[in-house]
C-alpha cells in the first residue's frame, strides 16, 4: 500500500515500518486484485463498458470495475518512489511477488518516474546495487541473505535527504507466445511426438499450491487416458511424489526466467491446483501471455477477472473429483479447441494484463493519492 513519506525515521522505528511493510505486502495483494482486477458486481458475467458507464461517475475512487479497463493517457507530473520489496529477482526461481514488482517498477521508471527500491537478491547472494536510467536497486542485506532493517533505512534517508520521496511503496509478466520455442522445449526434453495432450504446472511443489490435488487427479487420469502428458516445473517437497508417477510425468526443477517462456509455450494446457484463493495468480497470466488456455480452481478472483468465461479454459471445484473432470473435459476437447481457447486467452490477457496497463493504473493511483485532480476519469489527456 502506498502511504506518504512525512520525514525521516530512525533506524530503531525503520525495522517496524520494514515489518508493517511485510504485513501490506498482502495487503496490496488484495488491493491490486480490488482496484485493477476486482470483478463486477455481477461477479462471474465479463467486464463490457456499459457497466463502466452506469454508474460511473467519472471519480476514479468510487470505481468498482478494473482499473485495467481504462485507458490513461501520459502525463507530465514525474513521482520520485522509494519501494521496500521482500526481493527482487535475480537467478534461478524467482517467487510471483517478485517478480511482478520488478515488472512494475521496470514499467514506472521507463514512464520516467524515480524509482528507488531497497531490497535483497532473491537467489541470497552477493550482487552489485542497480542503476539503470531512472530504476535503482539497493541490496541492503544482513549474514543469511535477509533485509537488514538498520541499512536499508540508511540508505533510505540518504536519499531522502537529497529531495523527499512523493511516496513509500512495499510489496514483495513479460512473456511472448512463440510455438516454436515450445516445440524446441518438448523434443529437448523428450516429450514423445505421439502424447495426445501436454498438461504443465508450475510453482513451488508444497502442500499448499495445491499439489496433493494434482497429484491424485493425475493418477487418476492417467490410468484412463494413456496420452496425457504432465510436465511439472519448480522445486519442493512434492517433485519426488510426481516423480514417482510414471513415464508420463517429468519433473523440470526450478526454471531460470529466461527458460519459463519455452516452457510455457510448450503446453496444451496450463494447470493451477492452487487451494488457497490467493489474490491473483501469476502463472495464470503467464499462460495466458503465451496463448495457452488454464485449468484452475472456481474461486471469485479467478472467475471474476481471468477464466471469466469458457473460453479462457476450465474451471472445478477444489476437490479432486471435480478436478477430473475439468481435466477429462479438455482431454476430450483435444488440441485443436485448446488452442483456439489459447487464442482467445492471449488477446484477454493483452488486453488486461500487461505491464504497462498495470504501471499505468498504479501511476494514476499515485498521482491520484497525491492531487485529487488525478482521481477524475477521463482527463483531457486519456485516451
Ligand atoms: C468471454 O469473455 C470475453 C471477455 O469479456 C468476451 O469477449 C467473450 O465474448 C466471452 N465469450 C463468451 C462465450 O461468453
Ligand atoms: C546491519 O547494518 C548496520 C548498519 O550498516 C550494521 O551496523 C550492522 O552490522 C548490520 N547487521 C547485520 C546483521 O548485518
Ligand atoms: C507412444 O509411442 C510409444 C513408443 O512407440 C508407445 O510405447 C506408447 O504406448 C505410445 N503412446 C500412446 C499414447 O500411443
């Protein structure tokens, strides 16, 4: 949540401010999903602009739609920021949080904003602080690769004290559909030509993603439909168990970013297990980015903003028998009507969820929070 930097604090208060920063750390999960991505009032039905207009009274903070659906225009009023961020992406599997503020705050610096973020490298080792253009990154970290509180607020106030920040931001998607590179990623990792379809997870292999779920879904599933293939990418506890489930099931570990695309690219269809109905999912996105339809839970955030309807893909109840049947559902669908809702799925995603449309609505949230000016929609200068 963004709040406005009154003066300088001391170190001792600076570890409370980093800890409160933690806790809005989820916070601004829940509002980015309520100020850009909540769902209509009718939940389930798909954003149109007649909905915009009834009802809308042109003030950005009585807004109950995406923000995403609106077009701003530039403007000239430049915001110098200060972020803490749990991490920031550097090597091998990087989390989602990180991964969209480094989105976010490439997008905001390009805009021509002063963006000033205090963090650690996500991989926990030594690297060199980021400067580049307006975009800076400080690595204040303490022995085990954590904040340190006391220097990180150092170095805050010492560029505070150089001109005052407008703003103090805490939180903690840039891929191409390229059918080649999936082609590329499936012969390299020996994905047999003859699999009728290519099912892919990814993520942190715990409990909580949901992964029990797929588990038994899939064993279930491949018993009876012997040309499913599952290609699993990510680390934890529950990789051994995927291994374990046969010759049609590969476990890829912990992908660089760099890779993540190919991999993307290579499915039929991209499954979410997730059993928590966590703001907004990433991989979700991702997927979608790279033109691939998604099987995932019904919960409100995904129905409402990303699988609003079936033509983005398929949705059960978080149960496994459920979870069969949405899988056998696009089993029989076959390739051909998966990737026709891959195609519909990219031009959605386009349209909603790209880094400058995100970097666009949280400026104007910023110059919004800043100069009540800002809080009307349109300006003479959108678009
Ligand atoms: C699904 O939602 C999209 C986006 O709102 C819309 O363009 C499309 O017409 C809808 N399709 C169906 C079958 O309802
Ligand atoms: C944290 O930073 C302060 C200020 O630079 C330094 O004095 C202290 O030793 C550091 N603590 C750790 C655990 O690295
Ligand atoms: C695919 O081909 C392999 C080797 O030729 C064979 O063992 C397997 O049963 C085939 N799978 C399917 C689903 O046809």
């Amino acid at each position: 949540m963004g709040f406005r930097h009154q003066n300088s604090r001391s170190s001792s208060s600076g570890c409370f401010s980093l800890r409160f920063s933690t806790i809005s750390t989820i916070i601004i999960l829940f509002t980015s999903v309520y100020l850009f991505l909540s769902p209509t009032k009718r939940g389930s039905e798909p954003f149109s602009w007649t909905k915009i207009e009834t009802g809308f009274n042109g003030d950005l903070r009585d807004a109950n739609f995406p923000w995403n659906s609106l077009c701003f225009g530039n403007n000239f009023d430049k915001l110098k920021l200060a972020v803490f961020s749990k991490t920031w992406p550097v090597g091998a599997a990087p989390g989602g949080m990180e991964r969209h503020a480094a989105t976010l705050y490439h997008a905001l610096a390009a805009k021509g904003h002063e963006i000033h973020v205090f963090t650690v490298p996500s991989d926990r080792k030594h690297h060199l602080d980021i400067h580049e253009d307006n975009l800076h990154v400080y690595f204040a970290a303490n022995d085990h690769g954590s904040v340190n509180c006391s220097l990180a607020f150092e170095i805050f106030n010492s560029i505070n004290a150089n001109g005052p920040f407008d703003y103090v931001h805490t939180e903690s998607v840039s891929f191409v559909h390229d059918p080649e590179s999936g082609a590329r990623f499936r012969r390299k990792h020996g994905i047999p030509q003859n699999v009728s379809v290519v099912m892919e997870v990814a993520g942190r292999l715990v409990r909580d993603k949901g992964h029990p779920l797929l588990y038994e879904a899939f064993s279930k599933i491949s018993k009876t439909h012997t040309g499913v293939y599952l290609l699993v990418a990510g680390s934890g506890p529950w990789g051994k168990r995927y291994a374990e489930l046969g010759s049609n099931v590969k476990v890829l570990g912990a992908l660089e970013p760099s890779k993540l695309s190919e991999f993307y690219n290579a499915n039929d269809v991209f499954v979410n297990p997730t059993l928590r109905p966590q703001g907004l999912d990433l991989t979700l996105m991702e997927a979608m980015h790279c033109g691939k339809p998604v099987l995932t839970p019904n919960y409100p955030s995904i129905v409402g903003t990303v699988v609003v309807n079936q033509s983005f893909g398929y949705t059960f109840s978080p149960n496994v028998e459920s979870f069969v049947d949405a899988l056998k559902s696009a089993i029989k669908d076959g390739p051909k009507v998966l990737q026709n809702k891959g195609i519909a799925c990219r031009k959605h995603a386009l349209s909603m969820f790209t880094a400058s449309k995100m970097a666009d609505a949280y400026e104007r949230f910023f110059l919004c929070l800043k100069n009540p000016r800002f809080c009307q929609y349109p300006l003479p200068t959108d678009c």
